[in-house]
C-alpha cells in the first residue's frame, strides 16, 4: 500500500501548513486495477494508515466520530466499491443502533482462548481498527487454525482458514445460547372416537 500525505491548508496568519487529508493506494494482483481513496483528517483524528489500509481491503473499522452536528458516535465504518460521491468511494457507517455488539457476536461463536485473561480484549481491539486477526476455531467439531474479521454490515465475523479462503460464518460451530434454545413444537396427536355415529 502507499500512502501520500497532503499538506492542503495553509495558515492565514503565519507560515504554518496543516495536514488535512491523505491519498492511500492499495496495489492489488497483477491485472487488477488499483484502489485509492482520499481520507479526511479533523483537528488531528481521522482515519489511521493501517486502518485506510484495511478499509481498502474491503474490511470494516470502528471509530469514534465528531458528526456535522457536533454530536460524538462511535460508528463502524466502510467503502462502499459499488458507489462514487465527488470522485470518491462512498463511506457507509453502522451505528449503536444498527444493532452490531461485537463482544456478543464473538461469544457467539465457538473460538479458542476466548476464557484466556485478556485474550478478548486484543481480539476485540484488533477487530475494531480492522484487522484480520489469527485465531482457531471450531468447525464440524473440529478445531481449525485460520483468522477472524468483523462484519458489522451484516452483523457477524468472517471466518477464513489459514490459506485464508473464506469460511461461510454458519459452517462454523456456534455455542449454545441459553434462551435461544429451538423448541419444538408438541407432537399432537389426532384421536378417532369410536363409536355409533349419528
């Protein structure tokens, strides 16, 4: 990936420049044209490049945000590859109301060390800038090394083995839930009187 900064704005009052914004580009297979985009940077914050990079590569990233109306949100972020504003890639955004919880949905699934001090926390923080983050997981019973990536879009984690081929997420093994338990309806079972009818 490269990265190129921009000093856009300059001072009025003295020769001080601010950097307002960065080009990344991610280079990708032979063949396969180059993504780019322009990230913002406010007052300091913005997008990170390792997190421009992961947003590049199609991954979500979690960021507290100062809204155009002031307000503070903390929002998942993505590029949306299917849609351009202004020459750039559209960003959709998933808030607290959309109704992703990412410490629930991790414990939904059956993955390793999830009971180790600490190890939840570096996977949720990992996940949360991005990342694709190493794991081992259950599948069919079995236990297999590969990695793990939020999905907030569609509220649940991508699951790829160690050559990093996806793994569809309701392939892999998922704890039960007390609550969530299916019940079965009573069998009901038809009686026939005998007797005269009338």
């Amino acid at each position: 990936m490269k990265a190129q900064g921009q000093a856009t704005a300059r001072s009025v009052w003295t020769d001080m420049y601010f950097f307002n914004n960065f080009e990344a580009t991610l280079q990708r297979a032979r063949g396969v044209e180059p993504l780019s985009q322009v990230f913002y940077i406010n007052k300091g914050k913005g997008v990170t490049a390792k997190e421009s990079f992961n947003l590049l590569s199609d991954r979500s990233v979690n960021k507290d945000v100062v809204l155009k109306s002031g307000e503070k949100a903390n929002l998942w972020l993505k590029l949306d590859f299917g849609e351009k504003v202004d020459g750039k890639f559209a960003m959709k955004n998933f808030g607290e109301k959309y109704g992703f919880d990412l410490s629930a949905t991790i414990d939904r699934f059956m993955i390793a060390d999830l009971e180790k001090p600490g190890f939840k926390d570096q996977l949720m923080k990992s996940l949360q800038r991005g990342n694709v983050h190493e794991v081992s997981f259950s599948k069919d019973g079995r236990e297999i090394k590969g990695f793990v990536a939020a999905n907030p879009q569609y509220k649940t984690l991508d699951f790829y083995d160690a050559g990093m081929k996806s793994v569809y997420s309701k392939a892999v093994d998922q704890k039960e839930v007390a609550g969530e338990a299916v019940v079965q309806e009573p069998e009901v079972v038809m009686e026939t009187k005998k007797g005269r009818g009338r």
